[in-house]
C-alpha cells in the first residue's frame, strides 16, 4: 500500500434501507473506468499487423513528436477521471483502440500516472489492424489472479470468410481484499451499415453473456463489471435481449445484469457522435450484487460521462463533438472520439 491514501467522502444524499433515511456515514471510494483511446499506436511498422494504415503512420512527418504529445494527452485524461470524488486515479481502467502492450507501457509511465505504479494486462488480439483491449490497475489497490483472453469467432455473412476482431480480455483479482472480475470489450463496429453488422455485436454479446454465466454458476453472487466500447446504444438487441441488460436497479434479480448507462442515454448524453447523433457505444455494466444496501462491502454508488470542457471540440461543424487526436491526416492535438464512462463504487468505513 505504498504510496496510496485512502480518501473517505460523506455522501452528500443520505442512503436509504428498508424504506428509511440513515444519517450521513463515510465510505471509502473508488473509480471504475473504461476509454476508448483512439489510435494510440507507435511509430513503428509491425510486418505482422496492418498497421501502416494506422493515423500516426500515415502522418509523412513529426511522428515521434506526435506519438509523445497523443500519450501525454490521454495520461491526463486518465489521471483526472473520478478525481473530483475518489481523490485519486482510477483504480481499473479498461482500454481500447491500443497497439500493444509497449504503448500501454509508455502510457502508464508518463509523468501523470507514474506515481500511480499501475499493472497492465494485455494480449494480442487477432484484429487485422492489431488493435486491442487491455486493463491498468493500481498496484496497490488490485491484485490479479487469474487472467484470460477469449476469441471471438465471426464471419462475414457475403463471403463466409473469417472476421478477425478483438477478443475479450477477462481479468479477476482481488480489489482492496474483495474478489471482483472485469471484462474488457470492443465489439465490431458498424462498418457496411448498423443493419447489416448487428449479427456480429450479437455474436460478440453473446461471447461476453457466455464468460458472465460461466463466473456466476461457480459464484452466484460474484461482483462482475463488463465493459467496453460496444459500437451499441444500451437500447440495443445486443445488451436488450442477449445480455437482458436492466435500466431500472429494482428489476434486477439475482445473475441479473444493470446497465446505468442506459437512463444517461434517454436523457440525450452519450459518448460519442456521428452525423450530428449522439451514441452512448462505451458502457460499464455490472451484476446485481454490486447493487446490494449493505455497505459493508463494495457497492455501487455512481456512474457517469467524463465529458469536461476540454474533452470537446470549440468549433466548426462537430462543435461540441469530442475532440479526437486525427483528422483530415493531421494530429489535432486532442483527445479521442470517445469520452470516457466510469463508476464510482463505495464500502462504509467504520
């Protein structure tokens, strides 16, 4: 625990159980995290992955000094997300839209972070282009167990031929002495229209459904967080019927699965746009135990969009988009095209 501080808050609300209002009580915080961080590839040609089409590689000149600039970005992004709560970075941040695991490396170094001492977890995945999902962790918050990949195997429905995509990265450890399981997601995107790809995001539901039950038939009441880019709204077949994703916590039974996203989305919040339409693809969804009134262990407490000012573009035609790295083959010195989704879980400190 070297280095870490535990940060009690007073929840401004009171809590509520059995129907009654309790008095204020303290409660230790911590951040959950997932970013899309658009690109974050090196500099440098892998012969083995497509990779030269890649934003940075196609730039002709300053890529070094681009590479540089696109870590030290996201290291700040990462290192204030939950800060304003937790007082601290986030405890597990799953990402997407990586290279490998040296660019994890670097980011995680980066003079914002450093202190932080985060672990990472990572494999290559068989995507084309070679991107992939990974998990940071505080060291000092986090010990993994046991981790896993888990391919996903779809096929394009004109030339039966192979798609390969991200697989899913599944993670279990214990999170300040709790065990708890993480999943890391980037399903496949719409590319050919939202119609025509839908049956692969299923298929990748479905892969994601099928790692859940497996954790549940040993632990029923495991604490499990699924997260990722989707390339879904929450509204989507894919968390709807194959997940059965719930948008209301009193719904939720046992081996069910909440989605706080969804209410943000029908109020019009989302994480990322096209055509002038907000989407909400990045979500953190959990099992029903997080959502216990018993405080005494981690329960869920909040979730959010970590869309700050300087997250958005300040004009021109996607004024108010986010402010992603690459445009028009040049580094805008921005962000990423995502904004970034958390939540806040909470355990009462007596």
């Amino acid at each position: 625990m070297k280095g870490f501080k535990v940060f009690v808050f007073l929840i401004g609300l009171c809590l509520f159980v059995n129907g009654n209002a309790q008095d204020k009580k303290k409660f230790k915080v911590q951040t959950i995290a997932f970013y899309n961080l658009e690109n974050l590839f090196d500099t440098e040609n892998d012969p083995g992955k497509f990779d030269e089409a890649s934003p940075i590689m196609e730039m002709k000149v300053d890529r070094e000094e681009v590479y540089t600039k696109k870590v030290e970005n996201m290291a700040r992004v990462i290192s204030e997300i939950g800060y304003e709560v937790s007082r601290n970075t986030p405890a597990l941040i799953g990402v997407s839209e990586i290279e490998n695991i040296g660019v994890l490396e670097d980011l995680a170094n980066h003079p914002f972070l450093l202190k932080k001492d985060y672990g990472i977890v990572h494999y290559d995945s068989p995507d084309a282009r070679g991107i992939d999902v990974a998990l940071l962790y505080q060291k000092s918050l986090f010990k993994p167990t046991t981790t896993s990949t888990h391919e996903l195997k779809i096929y394009d429905d004109i030339s039966s031929k192979r798609v390969y995509t991200r697989d899913q990265l599944l993670v279990t450890g214990f999170l300040d002495g709790e065990m708890m399981h993480f999943i890391v997601n980037h399903w496949p995107s719409r590319r050919g229209g939202e119609a025509r790809s839908r049956p692969k995001r299923v298929a990748a539901a479905k892969l994601n459904k099928r790692i859940i039950d497996s954790l549940q038939s040993i632990d029923p009441y495991a604490k499990i967080f699924t997260m990722g880019d989707l390339n879904d709204d929450p509204t989507n077949s894919s968390l709807k019927d194959v997940l059965k994703a719930e948008k209301d916590i009193d719904k939720v039974q046992l081996k069910g699965i909440y989605n706080p996203m969804e209410n943000m989305f029908k109020k019009g919040l989302g994480s990322n746009a096209y055509r002038d339409a907000w989407s909400l693809f990045d979500q953190i969804l959990f099992t029903q135990p997080l959502l216990e009134r018993d405080f005494s262990t981690y329960r869920f407490y909040k979730a959010g969009i970590f869309n700050k000012q300087y997250l958005t573009n300040k004009r021109g035609r996607y004024k108010g988009y986010p402010l992603r790295s690459f445009a028009d083959g040049n580094f805008t010195d921005g962000f990423s095209d995502h904004f970034p989704v958390y939540v806040y879980i909470i355990k009462e400190v007596k």
